[in-house]
C-alpha cells in the first residue's frame, strides 16, 4: 500500500492518506447499488501520524534534497561568491566614471557633473540568490536623463569596457527585444541592457518599484526594467526567501534535467518558474522544503490551466492583453495588470504537463524508506522517447560570427515552433547544444523529438524556406546558415544516448491527430496509446 502525506486536511494536522487510486479499488459500500457506482468516490481513511514523527521524516528528506542539491554544485562556494561580488563591484564603479565623463562631454554645469550617478542592478538568478558557478550575471544599468541608449550606452560605455584587461568577447546586441551589451568580465559571462530614468542622480540601490522613478521613462527602458522588477517583487512577495531559493533551485534543476527550461524554445523561462515556486511558498508558509517540492508538483499537476497563476490576488487582469490566449497564463507581478511573456505551444505544453505529473507521481511518497531524490531529477531520455528527431544545424564560416547567429536564430525559434505546428506534428524542442564534428564550419546542432503520425512524414522544404525568410527579416550584419533536416533516433551523437526506458510510443503511426477551435491553430494533440507519462495519474 502507497501512502502520502495530506497537508491540507481540516484538522490542521498532517495525516497518513492512503494512495487507493494506484490499486484500483472499489468503494464496497456502493457493490450493492450497481445504478449508483459510477457516481461515487471511495473516500479514503485517514490514519492520524504523530506531528513529531512527521516532521522527522520530512526534515530528514529536506536534508537529504539540500544535500543532493550542493552535490550537484548548485550551491556555489564562498569563493564564487566572491567572484561575483567584486565584478559587480567594479561594475558600478566602472559606470559612475561613464556617467561623470557623459555629464562631461554634455557639457553640464559643474554641479550637475559632481553629483550625477548612475548605478549596476541585478536580476534573474543572481538577483534572485539561485545561481551557481556554471551560472552568468544579469545585470542592468541604470543612467540618468542625459545618457543615451544609441551613442552613451552603446558607444561611450562600449569603449571603456572594451578597453578594460579584465573584459573579452564584448558584442552590442542592439536589435533584440531588450537591447543589452554582452561579454565575460574575469571570466564571467554578464549580459547588460541599459534603462534611463528622468532624474540626474540615479541612487546606488535605486527603488525601481517606487512610482517616482518611472515617470516619463521610454519603452524600451520599461522592458529593460522588467526584469529587476520582477526580482524585487517576488522577493517581496514570499514569506521566508530563503526556503523560496531552495525550493527554486530544485525547481531550476528538475527543469534542465527534464528538458523544460527554455522560454524560447516554447518551453518554461526563468521568470516563469519563479512565479510558480513563489506562488507555493506564498500558500504554504510554514512547511518543510521537501514537503514543498511535493506541493509544487501536486499543484501544477492538477492546475486547472489556461486558469491564471495569480501571486497578487483581488486584482482583475485585462481580457484583451496580447498573453490572454496563452495556454499557460501566469501572472507578472511586477506589474500586476500584465501577465509574463510565454512562447508556449500545444506541443511544449502537453511535455510540461506531463512531466508535472510525473514530478507529482514521483513526490507523493516522501515516506517510503526507498524514497530517492535521484529519480525526480533523472535527464530526460530523448533517444529512448522518440523515433524522428528535427535536426537544426546552425553554422557560420567563421566562430566569432556563430555566436550573433545563434542568438539571432534562437530569438526567432517562435516562428518554426508554429510552422511545426501547422503541419500537425507533435515536436519536444529539446535546448540543450551540441556540435556536428561531419562539417569544419563553425556550428551548433539542436535535435527535436518528433512524433509524425500517420503521415509519418512532413515537407520540410516548406518549413525551412517560410523559417528562412523570418531570419532573413533581421540585421544584414548577421550571416550565417541554417539546414534542418528529420533524422533517426539511432541517427543522434552518443552522448544523446540516455538511459533506458518505455517508448513514449512504440508506433508513432497510431497517433491520430486531434483538432480543436478554441486552441490556437485548431490543434490541440494526438490521441493514441496511453503512455505513463501522458497517462491519467496514478
């Protein structure tokens, strides 16, 4: 028999439910009446458990999740620390030199050069307290009126990084949707985007929720903003942070094990995943790290989505905002009336759907003495799942240009997942990297799972030209090239050659595709032999 703890309970206190819907059972009571048995629900009994020994358990379990989680290096040492604290260090004095020499050369009277500032801020998982060695630093910089974008920020500020022993590989990414400087500061990978505020001193830890700060600010700084504000308002939002970055940092690693963190690639970005984590700990403040992992997947299992993620509740969201039809709404909380860009699709969202109830199968049994963390976080077995992967070969003549490429192709990556699914096939945009060694060009290599149906076969010429002509729609100082091509799962690189386990379908042309009209492209998935993992659960 499979127990799980019940958290939720009216007494209050936790208890013991049996986990009957495993085993299949029948509520005896109603074997008499055949008329009323497919209307009711066996209610299960509930064993009362000592708190103490509860609590034990669950600490125990909290431990070992917290030990699993240094070894595997997410939590960096006092040294990385360090090391990220002296670059954004010297960041911010680096940037109070630019904005004295910008005042400077505006010719701004003496006054004005003696007191303006600007400052460095920071966002994404370092802003958060989730990163790790391996992780970059999202910074922003924050100037004053009288500093540009175009020539202060990207041009000034260009020059004196360039310029600095400890900066390599600097590159101005002008064109894209937050337009940013990117490069390695003592080896670190930073990505910087620039936002100007209308005042002439900009404070060191600048409030950027406070009202007063975003009076007449343009658009293109809001967006640039968004980020911090987002940070800032989530770590507001929750009642212990640090049991939101632990949980977070679990959440992060079972979604890169499972192929899921990627938000363009249609998948869940980081914004999206601190939204989520911090909707559980705002609704459970007083439980246990692994009893929160539990919750987590419980609750997103059973999410009754398009229904919106809300962390600030009471607050009515628009009906006509560009993210309504999103299959995944989840609610922005920086700003509250908005909800966080999503590039999810039919098919990415059945793969995180299905992967929250597998976490939910795997987390229901914290009491078992065999419970192992190992298996929640297992990297997902590509190879094993499908037969037909989509190939993407990116490659450029020579490597300083492939990076540019990449980033370009990747901004784009919305426009083929919808191609994909016009033509009606169910595709798992697999994020991770990898290198063709059959060509000498500089290159990178993207293998999607694909799931044909009864065609078992797509024009791909179509797919490759419309994708191309997209691409081609950006900046002529980005050239590079693309091939996609279908592929065997015998066809991929060894190290996609993953652990053993049951095809997700062992004939792909048993997939019957399945259309609906309230779904964007009227296509909403296959209906076809029922696989564990996309099963109902159990």
């Amino acid at each position: 028999m499979a127990y799980v703890i019940d958290h939720n309970n009216p007494t209050g206190r936790p208890v013991l439910v049996p986990n009957y819907s495993s085993l299949n059972l029948i509520n005896p009571n109603f074997l008499h009446n055949p008329h009323h048995f497919h209307n009711q629900v066996l209610v299960p009994v509930q064993f009362a458990l000592n708190p103490a020994l509860v609590a034990q358990i669950e600490l125990d379990r909290s431990i070992s999740l917290q030990q699993f989680m240094n070894d595997e290096g997410l939590v960096p040492s006092r040294e990385e620390e360090q090391r990220r604290y002296n670059v954004i260090r010297k960041l911010k004095e680096i940037v109070i030199k630019w904005i004295k020499r910008v005042a400077y050369l505006r010719r701004l009277p003496q006054d004005h050069v003696r007191v303006a500032s600007a400052t460095i801020l920071t966002y994404g998982s370092y802003g958060l307290g989730v990163h790790n060695a391996e992780s970059d630093i999202d910074a922003l910089c924050v100037g004053p009126w009288f500093a540009s974008l175009t020539e202060d920020f990207f041009i000034v500020l260009h020059d004196i990084l360039a310029k600095r022993v400890e900066v390599s590989d600097i590159q101005c990414v002008k064109d894209a949707k937050v337009p940013l400087m990117r490069f390695k500061f003592e080896g670190i990978s930073v990505d910087l985007p620039y936002a100007q505020l209308q005042v002439t001193t900009v404070p060191e830890n600048v409030d950027i929720l406070n009202p007063l700060f975003l009076n007449g600010i343009d658009e293109t700084s809001w967006k640039s903003l968004s980020g911090v504000r987002a940070n800032n308002s989530i770590l507001q939002l929750v009642p212990d942070v640090k049991i939101f970055q632990q949980l977070l940092r679990c959440v992060k690693l079972w979604a890169k094990r499972r192929g899921l963190y990627g938000n363009l690639f249609g998948l869940l970005g980081g914004v999206h995943l601190a939204v989520l984590t911090a909707f559980v700990c705002q609704r459970n403040p007083n439980v246990s790290l692994a009893g929160l992992v539990s919750i987590f997947f419980k609750t997103f299992a059973l999410w009754p989505w398009p229904a919106p993620v809300l962390l600030q509740q009471g607050i009515m969201m628009p009906r006509h905002h560009s993210e309504t039809r999103s299959l995944m709404r989840i609610q922005l909380p920086s700003s509250p009336h908005e909800y966080c860009h999503s590039n999810v699709t039919t098919s990415t969202f059945m793969k995180i759907s299905t992967e929250f109830r597998r976490g939910y199968r795997h987390t229901q049994d914290l009491l078992k003495s065999q419970f192992d963390w190992r298996k929640l976080f297992e990297p997902y077995p590509y190879s094993k799942i499908y037969q037909h992967f989509l190939k993407i070969r990116l490659s450029t003549s020579n490597e300083s240009e492939l990076g540019d490429w990449i980033g370009w192709v990747k901004s784009r990556f919305r426009g083929l997942l919808v191609k994909l699914e016009e033509v009606h096939v169910f595709y798992d945009p697999n994020p991770t990297e990898y290198f063709d060694t059959t060509i000498q060009d500089p290159n990178v290599v993207f293998y999607w799972g694909l799931v044909l149906g009864k065609n078992k076969s797509i024009n791909l010429d179509s797919i490759q030209d419309g994708f191309k002509k997209n691409l081609d729609m950006g900046p002529k100082s980005l050239t590079g090239n693309i091939t996609l091509s279908i592929i065997q799962s015998s066809q991929l690189p060894k190290n996609m050659q993953l652990v053993d386990t049951q095809p997700m379908v062992s004939n792909p042309g048993q997939m019957v595709p399945m259309y609906s009209n309230p779904v964007p492209h009227g296509f909403v998935g296959y209906s076809g032999p029922v696989h564990p993992g996309f099963g109902p659960m159990n």
